[in-house]
C-alpha cells in the first residue's frame, strides 16, 4: 500500500455487523482505487471487530484500529491522527457509496467538494455548483441549512486544511456541525456534484430521547456552533431558527430557565432569529419559553 495514497476513507465504527460488510464492499467496488480505509472500531461488543479484522487480512489498504469506546467523535479522530491521504472522506458505517464516488477527486482543485446524497426526507443541493472565494457568503446564505452542510459525510475534505482541527469528544450531539462550520472557515473553493451519490440510512433512534441534554450543554454546544456560524460572517435566518429551535428541543423536558436565556450567547442567537418578527411574535415566542422551561 502507497504511503501517501490519493483518499482516506475514515469509518467510526460501533456494534455495525448489521451494515457494516455493505458498507465496505461499497468502497472495495470503487472505481476510483488510489486510497487507504480506516476502520476505527470504538469499542464493538459484537462482532463488528472480527469482520474488520478479516477485511484487513484481505486487502492492504485496509487498516484497523481497536479503540476502548469513547464515542464516534473520538472515532473519527483517531482516524484524523493516522489518516496519510491529500482528500479526507468520512462514511457512517451504516451507510454506502455508489461505484463513482470517489472518482471525483482525480482533478480536484478546490479545497471542498460536496457530493449528492441519496436520503428522500432531507432538503440537500440538488443543483451542480462551482463556487469561488468571492461567491461564498451567497453560497451560504442559500444553502447553510442543508443537510449537506450540517453533517461531516457526503464531502470530501483537503486534509493539509484540516491541520489540527477535530470534533469535540465532550459533546454528543452537534460536534459534526461544529466540526463543518470550522473547516468552512479555511475554505476559499468548493464544487458540489450531484453524479455521485452517498447513501445515507435513517437512524430509526428517536433523536429527541437520544440526544437529550441538560440546559447548560444544551447552550453551551449551540453557543459554540452560533460562534462558528457568525464568523463566517453571513445570515441565514433558516439555519439560525435550525439550531436555536433543535437544541432548546433537545433540553426542554428538563430546562432551566436561567441556564437558557440568560446565556449572552443564546440570548443573542435568540434575537438574531427573532429580529425579523414583529413585537407580538416575540412576545408570543418568549411566553412559549418561558411556560416551558418554568
């Protein structure tokens, strides 16, 4: 195997024998074959590790790390530590790629590529899109709330760009927005190709009850990402009432009044999304708040 191969593929995996051989044949039937596959096993009590294991024994560019779990965060940085390739892509391991999709690095220029993704019940960017330095804030004030935009899959990553950039390992929800928004940062070019395509699976988990946080976290992760969202110095109002309305979801069976709203952060992520509503709206929107984290 090449020491510098052209792609690293970086799959966190945990307790995924149900998908997981799908997933990697998806990858060993690639056209496109100049890349090395990490498969980062986080812990698996079942038998997700001897299935990598003998994938490894079969194929050189496959590389296995056994890890204790602690994660997909810190899955997916393990694989960042030990990744050798110019292009990083992540792939969930219950999910899949067309026979293509790697192909679309081989003349590559920008320093982000956006791929197309197979997922019917999520509002992605359908259209083929070259995009430039100057053209990026109207890129996205359109498209910042796609699910394109809000996940680490379905891009390809320029890894001397990612430098020492990793997802946080203290949160459990919202470190791959934080993650995205803070690569978005470095980028002065991105292409977005829908003739290949990431297959995504619906992770059947009630998001709500999974992710559920208590009212400091849940401000503290939404402040981070409302940080790294105004310093792309853009608006759109979509992904501001995205965030603000997810996480004040995610913790208000069991919110704290103060916690939430007297946070600067979120108070003024709060005015952001409601500063195109007039004075009755606002009222009617904090009184909602108010009723529900009493």
């Amino acid at each position: 195997m090449r020491n510098n191969p052209k792609l690293s593929i970086i799959i966190p995996i945990y307790n995924a024998e149900q998908f997981i051989r799908r997933c990697i044949d998806s990858i060993l039937e690639q056209t496109y074959t100049d890349f090395e596959l990490l498969l980062i096993d986080d812990g698996s009590t079942d038998d997700s590790s001897r299935i990598c294991d003998v994938y490894s024994e079969n194929d050189s560019r496959i590389k296995v790390f056994h890890k204790k779990n602690g994660g997909v965060s810190s899955a997916r940085n393990v694989g960042l530590d030990n990744a050798n390739g110019e292009w990083i892509v992540f792939i969930d391991s219950d999910d899949a790629i067309n026979n293509q999709y790697l192909s679309v690095t081989k003349k590559a220029t920008v320093d982000l590529i956006l791929t197309g993704c197979d997922y019917s019940g999520a509002t992605y960017i359908k259209d083929k899109i070259k995009i430039t330095d100057s053209t990026l804030s109207h890129f996205y004030e359109n498209y910042l709330q796609t699910l394109q935009m809000r996940v680490p899959w379905a891009k390809f990553y320029k890894r001397s760009l990612i430098e020492n950039l990793r997802f946080n390992e203290s949160y459990k929800v919202g470190e791959d927005t934080l993650f995205v928004l803070s690569y978005l940062r470095r980028v002065k070019s991105m292409s977005v190709t829908n003739n290949t395509s990431y297959i995504y699976t619906l992770n059947t988990d009630f998001f709500f009850s999974k992710y559920a946080l208590d009212t400091k976290m849940a401000a503290k992760i939404c402040g981070d990402i409302f940080n790294a969202y105004t310093a792309l110095n853009v608006r759109n109002r979509i992904f501001e009432k995205f965030i603000y309305n997810t996480f004040f979801e995610l913790c208000s069976k069991n919110a704290s009044l103060y916690n939430w709203y007297f946070n600067a952060r979120i108070f003024k992520l709060h005015l952001y999304v409601s500063d195109n509503y007039d004075w009755r709206y606002r009222l009617s929107y904090f009184k909602k708040g108010l009723k529900t984290l009493i």
